[in-house]
C-alpha cells in the first residue's frame, strides 16, 4: 500500500528532471497525477527546456505504475490555462485536489547584477516566482472545496539561502518563494492545508547539465564536460558530492505530502548536501 493511495497531486513542470521524478514517486506511492509543462524554451536561455516528447514520456512513466494521469502542454504564467487544466484534471480524477508541487523555473548564466538584461530578468521572474503565485491560485480554491487538506510544496533553492555574487534574478525569485510559502502557511492552516518550501543544492538535470553552465565553471577548456565540471560542483556542498538526483528531491515532497507530516507546516526544507553550512 502506497503512502499517497487515494490523492490526487499537481505537478508544474513535469515533461523532463524534477517535475517527471516527482510525478513519478507520487504515482509510485499510488496518487493520480494532473501534469504540465510549457514544452517551450525561451529565445535568450542557453539550454533547451522540455518538449511535448518529453512531456509524454512522463505520461508513460506515471501509467507504468498504474496511476492515472492527465497531461497538458501549459506555461505558469498563463492563469486561464493553467486553471483549464485543472479543472479538467480535478473532475476526471474524482474531484479532488490533495498535492500542489510547484516546480517549474528557469535559470539564467551567471552574470554580475548590473550586467542582467532587464527583459530577461522580467521573464525569468515571471516563470520563476509569478508562476509559483498562479499555480497556487489556480490550485487552491480546488483544495479547499475538496475539504481533505493536503500539501503544497513550492520547489525554492538552496541558492535563495547562501550568499555570493551572481544569479541575482534566480536568487531574488527563488526568496520570493520562500517568502509565499510563510504566507500561504499561515493563510491555509485553518483549511488544514500545509505549504512548505524545498531548497535542493544543485540537482542533476538539464538545468545544469549543459554546455553553456559548463563553461561557466571551466573557462580554461574548450569543450568542458559533464566530468570537468564535477569538483567545481562539489566545492558547493558540504557532502563530498558535485549534486543530488532528482529523487532526492522527489522523495522530501512525497514525505511532506504523506501522513508522516501531517503536522509539517511552513518550512525551508533543504535537500542541499550541507550547502548551506558551507
């Protein structure tokens, strides 16, 4: 028996990395799973993000456990589509709303704060923080009016508690974060709805998996790789580690989401290898 039998979870940025791990671990622990992703990369970004290709593969990861899943290519910035697809998804699975895991972002190449483009500071904002604020308020009302509780986990960064220089955009999104989830905590606790905030080091996806952050860590190589990059990672952690998996991160949010927690309200969860403390 599965520690999520029953509930009904929402997952952003679910076509590729920690959006398909975390639909993937909530279906293994038996929830049904309302599933989007934008399945577009921005012209400035220097990695590509996730395809509708993607996007179905994940379909058939959470159906090869048995559960149910509606997926929909949608961006987070888009309220009236984001709310479509929950209202779809909510009546197709029973009516109910248990888990929200706010996980979609992007990330820019590090750069001193003066030199951040403005428009694309605006955008990565947009994607990063706003649509954070309308996942949930897409998601909520469905919570409430299920009566069943549940658990909101808003995916922020370990990025957002640390300082040094650079990433001034994803860091100043990824506080806001942390910032909504204190509120949100204190606005739903009479709905017994719980919202907690996850801060993973860096997480082994295409997010820093990819050429352009390679070079930012090696400029003295050509053509870096995955291998040359991997102390530079390391030196961030207090775990002798360059990253965690994305089930790493998969397997705190199905812990927050589970009975386990049902006290749990209102936390920085680091899943950071000790980079904080570093």
């Amino acid at each position: 028996m599965g520690l999520l039998n029953g509930k009904v979870a929402f997952v952003t940025g679910a076509a590729r990395g920690q959006g398909r791990s975390h639909a993937r671990r909530l279906a293994e622990e038996g929830a049904d799973i309302i599933a989007i992703d934008a399945c577009a990369t921005q012209d400035w970004l220097t990695y590509p993000l996730a395809t509708e290709a993607d996007l179905a593969q994940t379909v058939k990861e959470v159906e090869a456990f048995d559960r149910r899943i509606i997926a929909r290519r949608a961006d987070v910035r888009d309220l009236a589509a984001v709310r479509a697809v929950l209202d779809e998804g909510v009546a197709a699975l029973g009516g109910r709303l248990d888990i929200v895991c706010a996980n979609a972002a992007i990330i820019s190449q590090p750069a001193p704060t003066w030199e951040i483009d403005v428009g694309q500071w605006r955008e990565l904002i947009d994607v990063t923080l706003t649509g954070v604020f309308v996942t949930v308020k897409a998601a909520i009302p469905h919570m409430i009016a299920a009566g069943n509780g549940g658990s909101i986990a808003l995916t922020s960064s370990g990025a957002a508690l640390i300082s040094g220089g650079g990433l001034a955009d994803y860091k100043a999104a990824k506080a806001g974060v942390l910032s909504l989830t204190r509120t949100l905590a204190c606005e739903l606790a009479e709905h017994f709805i719980r919202v907690n905030a996850i801060c993973p080091t860096a997480v082994d996806t295409p997010m820093i998996q990819n050429e352009a952050l390679y070079r930012s860590f090696r400029p003295d190589l050509d053509n870096p790789g995955r291998e040359d990059v991997k102390a530079g990672f390391q030196t961030m952690n207090l775990l002798p580690i360059p990253w965690v998996d994305p089930v790493d991160v998969s397997n705190a949010i199905v812990w927050l989401a589970s009975d386990a927690a049902r006290y749990v309200t209102g936390i920085t969860l680091p899943v950071d290898a000790g980079n904080q403390h570093k």
